[in-house]
C-alpha cells in the first residue's frame, strides 16, 4: 500500500512538473514581444502573406487565456497542435528529431560522467600531485571557452563531434565539484582513521565514500543533465545536428509555440524523471540515518 | 616540431578524402549546396518564402522564364506568348510534345487547370495577387496548345507572373513530385535534406540535341549554420556556396582559391531611417527632431560609407546613394551625386533648426539633449560593426546613440506593430530590378512603408509626390515616362531622406571550379540560375 | 603546508597586479575603449596599439583592460550572489521540514525546464531602449545571478542534508549549540567547497551568457567592450584566421580563473 502511494505520488510530481512547464512556457512565450510577428512582414515580395498568418493567429488567440485554451484543448484530444513553422503535427517533428538528441545527450552524459570520475578517481587515489597543475590549466582552459567556441574549434580541426564536446563540457564541470567533494570527504575522520589503518584505496572508496557520497553524486548527475540540456542547443546548431535543440531554438526564434511547448514537455518529463532518481537518493539516506 | 608536422599530415589525408568526395559526386553527377532552412511549404502554387522559391524554381515548368542574366522574357513551356494591344488578353501556345516528369502529356487542360487554382482564393496563392483582380481573372483553352488569360485591366510587366506559375497535372497538385520542370523532387527529409532527381522528359535540349538538364540530380541539405556551410565547401562536398558574408570572403578566397566571386554592387540595400509615424509612443520633440528634414539630412551627411563598405563589409560592398542600385542599369538614376560625409555642412544645417552643441553634447532648441537608440536585428555581424561605426560618426555632431540589438520577431514587433522606437537599421532585398516591385515600400498607404507606415492620406507634400510618381510608372506603359517617374522618385528621396541609404552590399558568392557553364546574375537564384546547362568538367 | 604558504599569497598579488595593471591602462592609455582608428583594421602588433587593433580599428589593450575589468566585477558579483542563493536555497530546504523541502526541489526543477529567454526578451521589452549601457550591464548580470542559482540547488541541498544527519552534527547539537551557531561552526564551513566551485565554475558562464543577451538588447552594448563578445569571436573561423592577438582575452580569462583557484582554495599538499 504504501509502496503503491510513494510510486503514485512520485508519478504525480512528474507529470504535474510537465504539465506546470507547458502552462509556464505558454505563458513565457505568449507575453514575450513579438508572438504576433512573421518574419515575412518586412520583406517586400511576401509581406501579404505575413500580415495574413499573424492576422489569423490574432484572430484564433487574441488573449493569453485563448492561446491556453487552445493548447489545452488539443492535449485533451492527444494532440501536441501544429507547428505553426513547419506546417506538420508537431508529434511527427518530435517523433523525426526525438533520436538525434537522445543519442547525443545520453552518450554525451554518460561519456562527461565516466571521464570526470575517471579523472577524480585517478588525481585522489595519486599521493603525488604533480599532474594537478596541469589538470587545473585545461579544465581553466575549458571553463573560459563557450561552448560554441569548442564547437568551432573541434568543427575546423575535425576533430571530436557533438557528442566529445557535449562530454567534456559536463566532465570539466562535475570534475570540479566531483574532485573538491572526494577530497574533503577523504579528510573525514572515519576515512583518515581507515587509511591510517592501512586499508587500500578501493575498499575506502566502496564503503566509506560511495555510501556517504551517495545522493550527492545522484545530484550532480541531475545537475549535469540540466547542463547537458541547455549545450544541446548551441552544439545542435553548429554541428547542425537535426534534433530537439535545434528544433527548440528554430521554434522560440520563430515564436512557433506548439513546438516549443512539446520540446519543453521533453525536457521537463526528462528532468522529472532524472530528480526522482535523485530524490530517491535523499531518501534512502534519510531511511540510513534513522 | 613533430606537432607541426602532425597538421600538416592530417591536411594531406583530408585533401586525398575531400577530392576523393567530389569526384564521387562527379561520377554520381551530383551537385549538392545548401539553404539555410527548410521550404515552408513544396507546393509550387502557396510559395511565400525564399527557400520555397528556390526549390520552385528548379522543379516548376513555367510557361515564361525571366532570364536572370539577360533579364528578358523567353518562351519556356510556351512556343509563343502575345499581349493584346489594350493589356486584356494574353495568349500563350504551348510547345509540342510537352511531358510531365512522369511520361503522361502536357496540355493547355493542365495549363488552364494550374491557373485556375492559382487564382482560386481558397489556394492563397501569393502570385495570384499580381494578377491586382484575381477574382475577375479568367482562363480558356480554344484547343489543346492554346492558353488565353483574360484580364479586366491591364497589368504592368504582366509576363513577370508566369514566370512564378508552375505548371502541375490538372487536378493532381503533387508538390513539386510530378514536374514540368529540369528537376522533380525525389526525397525530403525534413530538416536533413531535400534530393531533387533530373526530370527525363524535360522539354529543353542543348545545341547538339542532348536531354537538359546534364547533372543527375541535386542534393539540397538543410544547413542554418555558415562555418558548416563553408567547410563542406572548401572540403569540395558543396559546389556552391550564394551568398558569402563579407566577413569571411577574403578568408574564403584564400582556402578555396579560384572559386569565389564578388559580382560588385547587389539590387540590395542597407538603409538607415527614423521613426515618422505620428502615432508612436515617442516624446513630441523627437517626433519634431525626426519630420525635420535637415535633421535626417545633418545625419546622413555625418556617416561616413565609405568607411562602412571598406570597414564592415571588408571593401565588399558600394557606398550608397538611393534605393536603386547601380547594378540596376535600366532604372538607376545617374544624376544622383553620390554622398560624402561633412561634418560641418551637417552642423550648419543642424543650427538653422536651432540645434547646437554643448560640452555635454548636441541638444535641439527646447534644451533636450540629442539621444537616441538605433535599433538593428542580431546575427548580421557586417550591420552590427555598420551600427558601431555610425555611432561613432554621429558623436562628431554630438548625438548620443545607443545601439540596440533584437531578435527579429521583437523587432518586427517594434517596427511593424507597436511603433516603439527611434531609428532603425536593417537591409532590404530587392528580388526583381522592376521599381513595381517597390510599391510597397514607397506609396504611403502601404504598411511597408516604414518610417511612417499606412498613412490614410500622405503626411507631407513629398510623400503625394512621390505616391503620384510611383502609380504612374505603374500604369505607363511606355519605359521612358516610366523611368522619368522613377528618376523623380529617387530625386524626392536623395532630398528628404526618409531612408539614409548607406551601403549596396555586394553580391558574394562561391562556385567549385569543376563545374562549367554557371552564369551569375544579380537576380534569385543569383549563382544556378541556368541550371539546366551546368555540367561537370569533362576533366573530372 | 609549505606550499600553501608560497602560492596563495602569489596568487593574490598577480591578481591584483591584473586588476591594477588594467586599471592603469584604461586610465593612462592615450586610447579610449571606444576609439576607433579607421586605418588600422584589424592589425596585428604596432608602434600605436601594443596587441594590434579589432575589426572596427579599436585598440585591443585598451578594450581587453575595459573589458576585463567590467566582466570580472560583472561576473564575479553575479556568480557570488548566485552561489550564495543557491547554497542558502539548499540549506534551508535540508533544515526544513521534509514538504518545504520537497516543494522548493520542485520549484527549482520547474525552474529548469521553462524557457526564460523569452522573460529576458519581456524584461527587454518593457525597459526603454535608450538604457544607458552601463545600466544595461549591471540589470544583465543581475538577472543572469538569479537565473543561474537553480542549477546548484539540488547539489548544495544534498550536501547539506548529508551534513545535517551527520553524527557531528547531532553532537553539537546536543552539546547546546543553537542553530546560527551551529549553521556558523559546522554546516557553511562544510558547504564551502562546494560553493566556491560552484562560484568558480559560474564565472565564466556568467561571461559569455552576458555575450549571448547581447542578440536581445541586453547585455554590455557598445561601445562598452565585452569580455564574453570578445570570448565568442573565437566562434568565427575568420577571427581565427586573423591575428593570434584574439586569443588575448581568453588567455587573460583562463589566467584569473587560475588565480582565483589558487586564492579560494587551500592547497593542502
């Protein structure tokens, strides 16, 4: 019963999230300037027709409780609305793109996550600290450079895709964090006793760190998703990458407010389900110290 | 010196792959390019956008072709065409033997059945419009290679219309899958790419008899971002590349050497203006500061072009002078004097409407200091670096500028809907040479008519004038009374400076060497406008 | 120990040295960051510009000085502030009661997910478009604090909750000590890694996001130089292909984040 309760109420967090996000973003976009604009207006040759689409989207949302209405009333009948750029169902934008851009953020994570913790690992396991200087000068190096620009780099010396700059964007940040944790966990009293015992390394690690270190690393995890997400959109573009993020980028520059609000239905169902892991972390830690 | 030499082998080993790429493409008989996003619709009859175009183009059988080289009419799928002495019919006879892509015959039925649609209002055809009435246009066909339009009044430069109707099955609209034209759409993949295969039954044929088009087919990617697009080109996976920014010509020249090109002065403006409109939300003595045409006169003499060809467009662009561009030959106005910048001449005509200068700056004759924003769209880095350098020329009259830039829909919001602004910098293409095609921009009513759209009746004397110019060269038929109209216009606007003209951004473009037969032309599609006769080198 | 010793103290002179040095410039120099000089575009090292000149023909030196002391004052005060919301945000919620907690984790996961470009563009929208520049910097960095603070919640509310139901903790607690005291002695020295990665971290994000709100009207507008414009020209390959004078600002960037390593953290060899 109770195990029925905690799923229920979990599932209940996620989708209200979604659905919070979706109002949220409808809202955003809708009072942001320029939602009855069409890049046609200005140009000479087209500007009728630009006039017209922006005349019939007035005339179908006036207000902002029409354009809600309008998008709750499609949900209601399983239906995402239309891409106002494209002219299809957004379901089948989404359905075209969705791959692309789980490949790329999986790989992309699950890379960034094996290499900062690699490299955590590798520097506090070493009594020496002779590679550190050299380590805080690329992940310096990293941290000044935007992502864009990495991007660029990697494009004009073919070298790396997408998914190698989304990677080492996610590892320099989390090895930061990861590396400043390990080590004031190390100086811990019960780990420092441990060590003085003589106990290996690993051994440490598996019961003493990985344990109290637990929900923290589930958060960092979230966090680096969160981080991954908002880099899908510049490295999409530039390594022109026909996924979620150049598609979200495309609909907020075009004010196409079915699609963003499908992209972002994506992302807040993603983050949704990445905080309930972590969530669950907190938890079960909660359950430990009682 | 190991870490040099590394590169250098990585080069070596691209270029054998990069050429080993293109000669496949040779042998596949493939060119491939790209558009910068996707068509917003394949349905050659409700194209409204410019990559749409494009693909229309390529695909559509129309019944005249403009010869974007010559820029004169030639007869395509009609033999033949005449306009009846008083404008109100014209007549088309079809060549023989005409097929659509997939082998079924070409008749006036089709021709007929593709207008009617057209001018159909539940279509929403853009070209319908041209027509000025479309409801009380009508279409028949007295035999099966005969076309008569009737028009209840004549239309100026009426052949330019059939020139944008591509011609489709009766009653089987299949976008751009079943042509009349060199290419027939093949395979689209939405944002991806767009695989355009040869049409077999293509009217044309070369001198010697051969079947146009030569290439097999055209692969159009879909490619938004520029470092992309010109990489592919330099690796030789792109043959093409229309429209270079000027920013990265010279460096394009240098690693793809021989196939870049600057055609000189584009029919493109890039123009500067301020706000008119007597409704804005502006405080009265801006609005004062903006109608005053010493003032718009002071600040077009301020800015040096020069400087904004050479500086922002890195010499690739022409200092400006009107809204007809000098590759415009036919239309352009040689009486005009070109502009060059005096900072004195503006002070003086500034302090007769009782401007002057203080130590903090130029303020007008109630006392108010002369700031203003400058407002210009994000991502155009030659039009960014122009708004820098005219700030700068501008605090030599003392005037204050802030640069403001937007994201195009805000902006179109500011210019379009709400009013809200001072000055605005933005470019305008101009896809045909025929001022016609400018009547939006300039008769009063319009709501292009930017610096002071949808005027019920003109704000000024000028402005009639001009209206009166405009809707005369439009009804003329007679070029000289036309162009004396047109001379008149660009004289009104050199005086009063409703648009401070800067520069005429020149046309960029990049084509492989190993294509042969390409002609360029200032007109869209600038680079394969004469698709059906490129080829690859025989040597490749 | 010995090495603590030696290299903080370094690092803050070479610190300051950069800060003084580039206050000196934008003062002394006979340049002004806005200046252009029309017949020298883009030009490599001379006798008049010390690291050559941009693509508008102003001088490098004096727009990197402007610019570096502009974004380090921008970003610094940005990245503190949104650290230091996200660390209180999180601490809070870990000495909460469990649904406070659990309704400010969702908040911030709602947060994540909604598209805030278009607030900015509101934001845009509804100041007026002759915002002087400066102001336009300050409203910018700002905004980008606020914004940036939600992504670090959910870590520094784990450690939080981790020091919470630490045995210490609960030693100290029962020893009497009262919850400032507490939070003083045991918990902000805990979290205090993991702030300063975070501030360090945000730093530079700060920079270029400053760049990227410059496409809607906010941002440092010119002439004002940029820090995070002059990173993102490093976007173009035709920046590249120029004077290697463009990597200056970078250079410059990876330098002061090294020092404000080196200051912030003990290095405890």
């Amino acid at each position: 019963m109770r195990v029925a309760r905690t799923i229920l109420i979990r599932l209940l967090r996620v989708v209200s999230l979604v659905l919070l996000a979706a109002l949220g973003t409808i809202v955003l976009m809708r009072v942001a300037p320029g939602y009855f604009t069409d890049s046609r207006e200005m140009d000479g040759q087209y500007a009728s027709a630009g006039r017209a689409a922006v005349q019939e989207r007035q005339a179908e949302e006036g207000t902002l409780a029409a354009s809600l209405a309008v998008s709750v009333r499609g949900w209601s009948h399983g239906s995402l609305g239309q891409s106002r750029q494209y002219d299809v169902p957004v379901t089948q934008l989404l359905r075209e793109r969705a791959a692309a851009s789980s490949k790329l953020l999986l790989g992309g994570v699950a890379a960034g996550w094996l290499l900062s913790l690699a490299l955590t690992l590798l520097l506090s396991a070493r009594r020496t600290r002779a590679g550190e200087p050299l380590i805080a000068l690329s992940t310096a190096v990293l941290l000044a450079l935007p992502v864009g620009a990495l991007a660029t780099f990697c494009l004009l010396s073919e070298f790396g895709g997408p998914m190698f700059v989304l990677a080492l964007l996610i590892a320099v940040r989390d090895f930061k964090l990861l590396y400043r944790m390990l080590r004031q966990a190390l100086r811990a009293p019960q780990v420092l006793y441990a060590r003085a015992q003589g106990f290996s390394y690993a051994r440490i690690l598996r019961v003493h760190l990985l344990r109290t270190l637990g929900a923290e690393l589930l958060s960092l995890a979230m966090m680096s998703f969160a981080v991954a997400l908002s880099a899908l959109v510049p490295v999409e573009v530039i390594f022109d990458v026909p996924g979620l993020g150049q598609l979200a980028w495309n609909a907020a520059m075009n004010r196409d407010l079915p699609v963003l609000v499908a992209v972002t239905l994506v992302m807040a169902a993603c983050v949704g389900v990445a905080s309930l892991f972590a969530e669950a972390g907190v938890t079960q830690e909660t359950a430990q110290c009682a | 010196m190991k870490i040099w030499y590394l590169p250098t082998l990585a080069a070596a080993c691209l270029s054998g792959v990069t050429a080993t790429a293109a000669l496949a493409q040779a042998g596949n008989n493939e060119i491939a390019w790209s558009l910068k996003y996707d068509p917003k619709t394949l349905d050659p009859a409700k194209v409204d956008d410019q990559a749409s175009e494009t693909v229309r183009y390529f695909t559509g059988g129309v019944l005249l072709r403009v010869n974007r080289h010559t820029q004169q009419f030639e007869p395509a799928l009609a033999a033949s065409w005449n306009v009846s002495p008083d404008g109100k019919l014209v007549t088309f006879k079809l060549r023989s033997g005409l097929k659509f892509s997939d082998g079924s015959p070409l008749t006036s039925k089709d021709v007929v059945a593709t207008l009617q649609r057209v001018l159909l209002p539940a279509t929403a055809a853009p070209a319908a419009e041209e027509f000025l009435t479309p409801a009380s246009v009508t279409v028949d066909a007295p035999d099966a290679s005969t076309v008569r339009v009737h028009l209840p009044k004549r239309v100026t430069n009426v052949g330019k219309v059939f020139d944008e109707i591509a011609i489709e099955p009766a009653n089987k609209p299949s976008e751009g899958r079943v042509t009349a034209g060199p290419f027939v759409i093949a395979d689209y993949k939405r944002g991806e790419s767009l695989l355009l295969k040869r049409n077999p039954f293509y009217w044309k044929h070369d001198a010697s008899g051969a079947a146009l088009p030569y290439l097999a087919s055209m692969r159009l990617d879909i490619l938004a971002n520029r470092e992309q697009d010109e990489l592919r080109f330099v690796r030789r996976q792109y043959q093409v590349l229309d429209s270079v920014p000027a920013d990265t010509f010279d460096q394009l020249a240098r690693r793809a050497p021989g196939s870049v090109h600057d055609l000189g002065a584009s029919l493109n403006t890039e123009q500067l203006w301020f706000n008119q409109a007597p409704g804005s939300p502006l405080p009265a003595w801006e609005k004062k500061w903006f109608t005053s045409r010493a003032f718009r006169n002071a600040v077009s003499l301020a800015i040096h072009r020069e400087d904004l060809a050479r500086i922002a467009y890195s010499g690739h662009a022409t200092p400006a002078n009107g809204f007809v561009s000098p590759a415009n030959a036919v239309w352009y106005n040689k009486q005009l004097k070109p502009v060059h910048a005096d900072v004195s001449a503006a002070l003086r005509l500034l302090a007769k409407e009782g401007f002057h200068k203080t130590a903090a700056g130029l303020v007008d004759a109630e006392g108010h200091p002369v700031k203003f924003s400058l407002l210009t769209n994000a991502g155009n880095r030659s039009r960014e670096k122009m708004a820098s350098l005219v700030q700068q020329d501008l605090t030599a009259l003392g005037m204050q500028v802030n640069v403001v830039t937007l994201d195009f829909p805000a902006l179109i919001e500011r210019l379009m809907h709400s009013q809200n602004y001072e000055a605005a910098m933005l470019g305008l293409s101009n896809v045909e040479p025929d001022p016609s095609s400018m009547m939006n921009v300039w008769l009063s009513s319009s709501p292009n008519h930017q610096w002071n759209p949808a005027e019920k009746t003109p704000a000024t004397e000028w402005e009639a004038e001009i209206d009166k110019q405009m809707l005369q060269q439009a009804e003329a038929a007679d070029l000289k009374v036309r162009k004396t109209a047109v001379d008149r216009v660009q004289q009104i606007v050199a005086d009063q400076q409703p648009f401070i003209y800067l520069v005429y951004p020149n046309m960029l473009c990049a084509v492989s060497p190993s294509l042969n037969g390409v002609e360029f032309s200032v007109l869209q599609p600038d680079v394969l406008s004469n698709i059906d006769s490129i080829r690859w080198k025989a040597s490749r | 120990m010995r090495l603590a010793f030696t290299v903080r103290p370094v690092a803050w002179v070479l610190l300051a040295f950069t800060v003084l040095a580039a206050l000196w410039i934008v003062h002394r120099s006979p340049m002004d960051y806005a200046m252009q000089d029309r017949d020298h575009i883009s030009e490599g090292r001379s006798a008049q510009h010390s690291t050559g000149t941009d693509e508008l023909g102003r001088d490098r030196t004096v727009r990197t000085a402007a610019a570096l002391l502009l974004g380090l004052a921008g970003a610094v005060a940005a990245s503190a502030l949104a650290s230091s919301l996200a660390v209180s945000v999180g601490v809070g919620a870990a000495f909460a009661p469990v649904w406070i907690a659990k309704s400010l984790m969702y908040l911030c996961d709602l947060f994540l997910t909604l598209p805030w470009i278009f607030l900015l563009m509101t934001v845009r929208a509804s100041l007026p478009l002759n915002l002087s520049p400066a102001h336009s910097a300050e409203l910018t960095f700002f905004l980008l604090a606020l914004l940036g603070a939600p992504v670090f919640v959910r870590v520094n509310y784990a450690r939080a909750f981790a020091v919470r139901n630490a045995e210490w903790l609960l030693h100290g607690r029962a020893s009497g000590l009262r919850t400032m005291q507490l939070a003083r002695r045991h918990v902000l020295p805990h979290l205090r890694p993991l702030f300063l990665s975070q501030f360090l971290i945000y730093v530079p994000v700060c920079l270029i996001a400053e760049a990227n709100l410059g496409t809607l009207g906010l941002g440092v507008t010119q002439p004002l130089p940029s820090w995070g414009s002059m990173l993102q020209e490093l976007e173009s390959s035709a920046m590249l292909a120029g004077s290697h004078w463009v990597y200056l600002p970078i250079a410059l960037l990876v330098v002061v984040l090294l020092m404000l390593e080196l200051v912030l953290f003990e290095v405890d060899a």
